[in-house]
C-alpha cells in the first residue's frame, strides 16, 4: 500500500486527475446503467400492471352494470302494488280464485319478459304462504322450488334484516337448499319481500346469476389468452373463474390471501402452478368481493436489451468524455474553482460579505466579478423585499380593517335608528354613548394588538348596542381569567364571532339565547371563545370559509365575511397555525374558538 502511495504521489496532476475520475466516474457509471436498466424494467412492470387493472376497473364495471340491471328487475315485481297484493294474501276464498291469481302473477313475469328483453334471469317469488312463484314456471312441466322455512335456518338468512329492502348477493355454495334445485348458478341476488302497507315480510325474492354469464363479462375484458380472471368472495373461496378447474377452489397461500383480502386494489408477483406469475385485483362495491386476474410471467426476450445496449453505448462514451477532460484539467482551472465553490459555499450558508478576489482577466476573473456583483445585488433585493413585504403586510392589515369596521358599524347604526324611530329616547341615549366608547377604542387607537381587558370593554359596548336592538332576544356574559387580562389581541377580533351569534344564532330560535364569551391560559396560547346555544350552521361551510377553499358569500345566512377577515388578520400577525376553529356545541349551537400565542406589551 505504501509504494501504491507513493508511486502515486509521484504522478503528474494530470495523471492524478485521470486515475482519480477514472474511479470516481466510472464505477459510479457502471452502477448507473445498472440502475437504469433496472429503472426501465420496472418502469416496464408499472405500466404493464397499470393496464391490467384498468382492464380488471372495466370488468368490475360490467359487474356493476348486472348488478344494476337486478335492482331494476327485481324493483319491477318488488313496487307491483297488484303484485303485492296478490302475494300477500295467506288465504283464498276459492280454489279458482287462487288460479286467478297464479294466472295473473305470470302475467307480470311475462310482461317482464318484454320489458327486460335482455335480462335472461331465473327470478322466483318464495312466500311465506307456501306459495312459490318463477319466471320460467309457466305450468308446463314440475318446477322444484326450495323450502323457505329451511333458508330462514340458514346464516346468511339472518344477515338480510328486516329493516331494509336492499339486494344481498351471497354465493352459490353458502346455501345448501337452494343447490338443491340450482347447481349452475354462480350467486344469488336475494332480497325480501315485504307488504307496501305494512312492512310485513312476505317471503324472499331470489335471481339466480348463472356461472356462465360471469365468466362471458370476464372473458369479454381480457385481452389475452394468457390472462384468466376469477371473481372471489371474502373467505378466499373461488365463486368464478375462466379457468374451470379453479371454480369453488379456495386460495389456499396465507400470504396471497393476506395481500388480497388487505387491500382495495393493488398487484404483487405469485407462483402459479410452480411458474412467477403476475396478480392484479381490485374490489367490487357492491359486494365487497375480489376481481383478480393472474398471468404467468414470459421470459425475457433481447428486444428490450436494445435499451440496455443504448445505456451502454451512453455511458462508453460519458465515460471517454471524463477521461479527455481529466486530462486537460489542470491547476490552472482546478484552483480558482476550488476557490469560488468554496465561497459560493459561505454564501449558501448565509455569510453574504464574502467577496472572490479577481487575479486574472480571463474568464475565471471575469466569472469571480459577476460572482461579485451578483452577491451585492441579491443583498440589495433583499432588503427590498423585506421592505415590499413589510409594506405589504401593513396595507394588507389596513384592508382588512377596512372591511372589518363598516360591518359592525353598519349594524350599530341601524339599531340606534331603530329606537329613534320607535321614540325610545333612553335606550337611544344609552346606545349612542356606547356607540362613543366603542368609536373612540376603535378608531382614536392606532395600536394594532390591545389587551384582553381593552377588548372585551370594546365588545361590552358592543353588546350593550345589541341589546337594545335584540329585546329579550339573547342574555350573555363574559369570564376572563385573571392571567390573561394583559395579554395581547388584534383589536376586534371577538366582536365578529359575537356578531354571528347574535345576527344568525338566533334568529330562529324562539327562547331566549345564551351568548358566552371567555378569555383563558391554554399552555403557552391565549384561548378566546365564543359558545351560543342558537340554531347553529354549515359547519362544514364555515370551515371551508375559514381555511380559504371557499369564498364568503353575502346572500347566505352565514355570509363568513367578518370572520374570515378576522382569520386571515390573526394568520398574517401570528401564522398559518393559529386562528379560528369553530365547532357544534351538544345543544345545537355554535362554538368558535380563537387560538393565538401569549404576547405582552414588553414582548411587542
């Protein structure tokens, strides 16, 4: 090691620069290519994948659009109000009367028949009168029909609740009676029968979905031979399938069934039948069950190496390239880049007084003058923009109390009009004089952020005009905790939350509204709430107006317009993580709650 060194030190920095990039560019190229060619396979496999769910997405869609043809069908016989009259009935007063009935029943199943053309369904009524009824029993040979009161004993019975009309699609196997009188089916869509008037349960009305028609909408989304689709249910067992030998044959690989069952839709590699195999799935919604599709793995053929060869050829030639310019890489270009990166690296981290000096007046010198005056002019820009957003902020602040004041003061005024028109010289008295306290904090101030106590003798006032224009309409009250009495808030930043209670909570309550406001510590941030027992709102409006996905609009009951500013004051002062939150209270109301850090006038 030690003559390797030195024979090493011996070297020109030509050399030197040549056998160092050789290892630095070469090795790294070779594993470069490497991942390239991995990258594209893979790549290659995504794609391949992507399409075979897409193929497996059209497939479920074909499914849902049988499935959609059932509820129609079966809707047919289950809104039938003469239909369900006749099937209600548990006795006939004549035998001929039955036979009349049989004979109209049929009617309706042959009326289906041409309105529902293309539905080839067995359909079949089973009544709890014994009677059983079905598409195809048109009186000419023996139909076998299974025993209801056995399929009541049966589980999956006991999962179609009484209280719900919807279909439920259960396998062919779970049900022993009817494979009694059944063996070709595939699923059952299975619904209950029940009086229109009553609600009684009549019977159940069971479609027999047979095998073949699943496996046609299979084989009608493949796209190659190779590709074999089978439909299984939640236990793994197999209802389905364009490979024969695998129908009612259960996944028996723990692992497979584990990654199956575990997720909507996805693909992972598999042996099938001893070979790599590719499997893609996807979930069918309305019965939860597997749509999976399986393809043994072809090996690789040279047509895809053509790529491989290019990366190859690509990187002979990067790697050529390394070598002539390492030699011409010398010390006269390596040491001023050395030094201008290492002053581009102070500069990265912060220190923008550094200067490169200038020595030459080739095109190093000239490059280390615009490095130069490149710094100078960043700092200039960013003084410039921390004056821009300095000024931004300030006019963004006078905006948006702009907006701020002619609404409440809007609302003031129209109450103190009020009681002139209605000669109530001492509550008008009584307003206007709140009306000059709260003007005089509002506007006379030019602080920006007050504390608390300021803030809720400005929203006393406020309260004392609404009062007076709301008779018996609300009571409130507002606790502060002693802690946060100096504590520092944007001025009128309660008052719209208040406005809101009093102008949409309760104008349709008839009672008398309760309005709380209460100033406390929560941690290291001052808690303002504000909780009505009103009528309460969108919630879900007023978050979107809050967090800004929606714009506040004035023609609803809850406009927002007050509040969203009152938001995005807060958030300008403090940041996106503080500001209004707002919640339904147990009794209906509204609860906004306004969450900002703990400043003093000494920490201003």
């Amino acid at each position: 090691m030690g003559k390797i060194k030195k024979k090493f030190h011996n070297l020109r920095l030509g050399q030197k620069i040549l056998l160092s990039n050789l290892v630095l560019f070469v090795l790294p190229c070779m594993v470069l290519m490497l991942l390239l060619f991995h990258l594209v396979q893979t790549g290659a496999n995504e794609r391949l994948n992507s399409s075979k769910l897409v193929i497996l997405n059209q497939i479920d869609r074909n499914m849902e659009d049988m499935f959609q043809d059932i509820v129609s069908y079966t809707n047919y016989f289950y809104c039938n109000r003469e239909l369900n009259r006749l099937i209600s009935l548990r006795e006939f007063r004549s035998p001929y009367e039955e036979l009349v009935a049989k004979k109209n029943i049929c009617s309706y199943f042959k009326e289906s028949r041409a309105i529902y053309s293309n539905m080839d369904y067995n359909l079949r009524l089973l009544c709890d009168s014994g009677r059983n009824y079905s598409v195809e029993d048109d009186g000419s040979e023996y139909v076998d029909y299974p025993v209801l009161k056995e399929l009541e004993q049966e589980p999956w019975y006991q999962k179609l609740g009484e209280n719900t009309s919807s279909i439920k699609y259960i396998p062919a196997y779970v049900s022993s009676e009817f494979q009694k009188t059944e063996d070709n089916s595939a699923m059952r869509a299975v619904r209950l029968l029940k009086n229109l008037n009553s609600g009684r349960v009549l019977g159940i009305m069971e479609v027999n979905i047979p095998r073949k028609q699943v496996e046609d909408i299979f084989r009608g989304g493949v796209e190659k031979e190779s590709q074999q689709v089978f439909l299984m249910d939640k236990t793994g067992k197999i209802l389905c399938s364009t490979e024969e030998s695998l129908v009612e044959q259960s996944v028996e690989n723990e692992e497979y069934l584990k990654k199956l069952t575990g997720f909507d839709h996805g693909y992972f590699k598999a042996k099938m039948n001893g070979r790599p195999a590719q499997i893609s799935f996807v979930t069918n919604e309305t019965t939860g069950w597997k749509l999976v599709m399986y393809e043994e793995e072809k090996e690789a053929v040279w047509a895809g190496n053509r790529i491989f060869v290019m990366i190859l050829l690509v990187a002979s030639v990067y790697v050529l390239l390394a070598v002539i310019m390492s030699v011409y890489n010398s010390r006269y270009i390596s040491r001023p880049v050395q030094k201008l990166k290492a002053d581009m690296k102070n500069v990265y981290r912060g220190d923008l007084t550094v200067r490169t000096p200038v020595e030459t007046n080739d095109e190093f010198g000239q490059l280390s003058l615009q490095f130069n005056q490149m710094i100078g002019r960043i700092e200039e820009l960013i003084v410039r923009l921390e004056q821009e957003e300095e000024e931004k902020r300030g006019l963004e602040m006078q905006a948006l109390q702009a907006q701020i004041n002619p609404h409440f003061l809007y609302n003031t005024l129209a109450s103190i009009r009020f009681l002139v028109e209605m000669d109530m010289a001492e509550q008008a008295d009584q307003c206007l004089l709140a009306l000059a306290k709260l003007l005089r904090r509002t506007y006379s101030d030019k602080r920006e952020c007050i504390p608390v106590t300021e803030e809720m003798e400005s929203l006393k006032n406020y309260l004392v005009l609404m009062e007076n224009r709301y008779q018996d309409t609300f009571v409130w009250n507002i606790e502060v905790s002693g802690k946060v009495k100096d504590w520092l808030i944007p001025k009128i930043s309660v008052q719209p939350l208040v406005e809101n209670a009093i102008a949409h909570g309760f104008c349709q309550k008839e009672d008398t509204g309760h309005i709380l406001i209460r100033a406390e510590a929560e941690g290291e941030n001052l808690l303002l709430r504000v909780e009505d027992d009103g009528s309460g709102g969108d919630l879900e409006y007023i978050r979107r107006v809050l967090d800004g996905r929606e714009e506040a609009r004035s023609n609803e009951q809850f406009s927002g317009i007050g509040i969203r500013n009152v938001q995005k004051r807060l958030q300008i002062i403090y940041g996106e993580e503080y500001g209004i939150s707002a919640e339904h209270t147990h009794k209906g109301g509204m609860r906004f709650d306004i969450r900002i850090p703990c400043r003093t006038e000494k920490e201003m």
